[in-house]
C-alpha cells in the first residue's frame, strides 16, 4: 500500500497519535514487567494444553500488531522472519494457518532473546508508524491499535495465569517473587489457625423485576476521540433489552473457609449437588478441592505467585471450574447469577478493586466495605455466571480477521464477570464477557451467589 499524505505531528490529531503512543508504550512495558522475574527456562514451559509459554506471548502479541497493523499499513515493513506469521498465529484461519496451539512448547527457537528482539522490532516500527501516519488510513490504524492493546492486556492476565500453573507443577513450589509471598504469609498470620471464617454470612442485595438494558453499543465517538475508556468488544454488543426477574445477590464472593465447608460436608461426593458433565468430570480428574490446594500438616494450602502459602480463609474461593462453582451454589441453597443479573447489579458501581496493579496477583479479603452496592464485583476474581457464551440478539462480529476474536468461541463456553487480580483495571467494565469452558481451573475464577426471591 502506497503512503501518499501523512499527518503532521503538529495538529491536534498528530497529538491525539503521539496519546496513543504513549498507550502503546505502557501496555508493552506492562508485559515485559511481568516476565521480569521469569528465569530463561521457565520462558518455554507449556504445562497443559490450555497453557502457553511464556515465551509465545510474548511474541504473539508482537505478531498481532504486525499481522493487522504494520504490514497492511506500513508499506516498506520487513519482518525479522516470515516464519513467525505461522509460529506466532493463535487462531486467525483466514489470516493464515496457524502453529498448532498444543505444541508452543517444543519450539525452542527463535530464543528467548530472540523474541525480545522481535518485540524491539515492532516496538520501534509502530513507534515509526505512528510517528508519521499515512492520514487516508489513520481511523483504521487506532481502532486496530486500540484493539491490539486490549490484546495485549489480555494476554498480561494469561500471562499471570499460565506462569502460575507452570510453576505449580514443579514439587519445589517454585516462588515467582518473594516480595508477594512476605505480603502473603503476613495476611495468613492474621487469620485464625484453624482456617474457621469469621462467620459474617454474605448479606444480600434485593434488585426489582423489570426490562434491562445489557451490553452496549460500539461508541459512537471515533475511538481516536476518545480518552481510551469506550473501547468494547464486538461480542458485548449490541445494547438490547432484557427481561430480568426479581433477584438477590450476594455481596461478596464466597470464602475459602465456606468452600472448606462444602468440602467437609462431603460437596464432591453427593451426586446431588453435581450437573451430570460435572459429575463425570469429578470422576475423571479425581477433583477434591479447587486448583492448587494442598494439605500440609493438616492446613490447606494454594499455591500462588508467591510459592505454596497458608490458605486465607476470608479470601474468595478460587480457581474452581463451573462446575465445581454451580456445584457448592446448589449446596447452599443458591444458584450462579445470569450474566444479565450480574450486569444489572454491576451497571452503576464504580471500578476498583483488587487488580493487577495492586501486584498481588492474589484475590484477598476485604475488611473494609467500600459504599453500599456488592463488593468485590470487580478484581480479586472472574466470577462464573450461569450464562452460556452466546450471540447477543443482533451480534455482528467484526469485519475480516478479526472477526474471529470472539464470535466463533460461541459454543460451550461460560461467561465469567467482574475481572480478577490479574486484569489490568483499565481493560474491565460492567458489560465485559470472559468466556472459559466449564471445565477449565486455571483462570482465577470464583462464585458469587445469586438467589430467586
Ligand atoms: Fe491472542
């Protein structure tokens, strides 16, 4: 494609692009932060299926932005290796075949420093794109750079989430940062030995019947117009109307010390409590406890970033499959919220909570309540919602390549809500959908109940 006008850097657009720069920038140091602590073995590491290297995110993410923004728009663009279109291709059929995804981790190279270097290389030529961007192409570049930092983030939280199930395997619990261990081992000697929960049981929230309004529609300002916070994906869209009955919510995620409960109560072996998929996933995998659990000397432990730590018991559950999640909410007398009901308590609460910033990478308890609504709605963990991931009525994925992003994992998947202390606190929002199949642990993934009044 050839560059004929560019835009000056001087007017209020070419400042508007030097802001997206400035984005670009923090979203890429933001990855490279998190594998800062990573050894160059644990870089290659691809403990399950579901899971990939360290290293192939790293040069995944790079991948995207040279796929969908440098090479069709930055027209004298020469990629380090052209084998890395095939390598670094996560599912884009109709970009090109891709590497398949169970067998990132034999490929030792190009090396880690190589792929550092790659990163370098997109780096630099974005930041020579978006320097002098060709003005007839200028929209299409910052909604492709806009959805490939929302990528990027995405892939941050993957990140955290893969690094820990890679290092969970090893029996030497190996610790990814020693300051998060020393914060975690000083909240563990807060709680009471025993692991008992203070016996607050949730309170809960009642919502009326009536119609909703769930999802929301692509801004309508140009997203260049934007201070960056009315990104969405296709798949939260269109806005549409939603007949929601009278519910109750609880108003904070359930504990370890409860799910302690259902385990002792013998929650995994009462064919009653269990969907029948769930049943014979149980049987299957021989689940007893959520991921990462461990007894030692009698007191559960999880593993996390900061090596096998004590478990919390006012910290929320984690790392629990739907099924286990649907499970303990029948145990109690209560059920999952639909994505529609959790939308609605969501709608007007404000975003904080316990985030990737807040470098724990840990869901933690919260002793202070902050304002009135449910807390913990965002950040300490995805929370699994009853809702399959479907079509809202009237979805229309996005155009060409990237209308694979979402769309075509609407099958068997369940919506999870509210973002967890992996996910950067710019990337989460009332009508944001993560989807996993219902057996996946890995995720930071927990419950909150619902109820019907
Ligand atoms: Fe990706």
């Amino acid at each position: 494609m050839t560059q004929t006008t560019r835009a000056p850097i001087e007017t209020a657009e070419g400042a508007h692009t030097r802001e997206w720069l400035r984005r670009f920038q923090r979203v890429r140091n933001a990855s490279e932060a998190l594998c800062a602590p990573l050894e160059t073995e644990d870089y290659m590491v691809q403990s399950m299926s579901d899971v990939s290297p360290p290293k192939w995110h790293l040069a995944h993410v790079s991948w995207f932005f040279e796929a969908f923004i440098l090479s069709p728009y930055l027209d004298d663009y020469q990629t380090p290796d052209p084998a890395y279109d095939f390598l670094f291709n996560s599912y884009y059929e109709t970009h090109g075949k891709p590497f398949p995804r169970h067998l990132r981790g034999t490929i030792s190279r190009p090396t880690v420093a190589q792929v550092y270097q790659f990163r370098a290389h997109i780096d630099q030529e974005m930041e020579r794109l978006l320097s002098a961007p060709p003005a007839e192409h200028l929209d299409e570049i910052i909604d492709r750079l806009e959805i490939g930092l929302h990528h990027e983030q995405q892939h941050q939280e993957l990140l955290v989430m893969d690094i820990k199930h890679i290092l969970s395997c090893n029996p030497l619990h190996p610790i990814y940062r020693q300051d998060i261990r020393e914060r975690l081992l000083a909240d563990a000697d807060q709680a009471p030995a025993d692991q008992t929960f203070n016996d607050k049981a949730p309170r809960w929230h009642r919502y009326a019947a009536g119609v909703r309004q769930i999802g929301i529609d692509y801004p309508t300002e140009p997203a260049r117009e934007h201070d960056g916070q009315g990104f969405v994906f296709d798949s939260e869209t269109p806005r549409h109307r939603q007949y929601v009955a009278e519910f109750e919510l609880a108003d904070r995620p359930v504990t370890n010390a409860e799910f302690i409960r259902f385990i002792e109560d013998n929650g995994y072996s009462r064919t009653e409590l269990w969907l029948s998929d769930g049943w014979s996933t149980i049987h299957r995998t021989g689940w007893q406890a959520p991921e990462y659990w461990e007894k030692v000397d009698g007191r559960w432990h999880t593993m996390s970033m900061g090596g096998l730590v004590p478990l919390d018991p006012d910290a929320p559950v984690c790392h629990l499959s739907f099924y286990e999640a649907d499970a303990y909410a029948r145990w109690a007398g209560a059920r999952l919220p639909t994505e529609a009901e959790w939308e609605t308590a969501a709608d007007d609460q404000p975003i904080r909570g316990n985030f990737v910033e807040n470098d724990l990478l840990q869901p933690a308890a919260q002793n202070e309540r902050a304002g009135d609504g449910p807390q913990q709605l965002y950040g300490d963990v995805w929370e699994w919602t009853g809702s399959a991931f479907l079509p809202y009525p009237g979805f229309t994925p996005l155009e060409g390549s990237l209308g694979e992003y979402n769309g075509k994992f609407m099958s068997g998947q369940m919506v999870l809500r509210g973002g967890c202390c992996a996910t950067p606190g710019d990337h989460i929002r009332a009508s944001y959908r993560n989807f996993f199949p219902p057996q996946a642990r890995w995720a930071f993934s927990g419950i909150r109940l619902a109820r019907d009044v």
